[in-house]
C-alpha cells in the first residue's frame, strides 16, 4: 500500500491523502478542510473501488460556480497516482 498527498486547487479543502494498494484499489482517502460531512462520505463511498472507476464517477463535478470540487479533485489525485 502506497499513501499519497495531492494539494488541492480550488475548493475549500486544502489537501486529501489517499492510500492506494499496489492494483489501484482505493484503500482509504482523508480530505483535510472542507465540508465534514460530504467528504466523509465521498471518502466512504470510494473505498474498495478501483482508482479507475472512480475517476469516470468524480471527474467533472462541479461545486457551485467553481470550475472543480472536492469529489473532482479527488479524480485529479489518483489520476497522478495511477500515472506513475
């Protein structure tokens, strides 16, 4: 297993750590700021799912008027990671 930290760009958390099994299976995300609520249950929903499947689910969301989110955020993280 694997742990990563991506920065985030454009919402209101300020970075999310995601840990990753060695076949892209999202073993765990912890957003840092944000919405409690609503990242704790983006994080709860991702986990077990390959890294994959996720990004086609988050990728484009959008919050409000930003042009991302933190579920799109998320996207961008494991598309880094699964890139390396």
């Amino acid at each position: 297993m694997k742990e990563y930290v991506y920065q985030t760009v454009g919402t209101c958390s300020q970075e999310i750590i995601v840990r990753v099994e060695d076949d892209e299976t999202v073993v765990g995300v912890e957003f840092v700021g944000g919405c409690s609520g609503n990242t704790q249950g983006i994080a709860s929903l991702v986990k077990g799912m390959k890294a994959d499947e996720v990004i086609n689910r988050l990728a484009g969301i959008r919050c409000g008027y930003k042009n991302t989110s933190c579920p799109d955020q998320l996207a961008c993280a494991l598309k880094q990671i699964i890139a390396k």
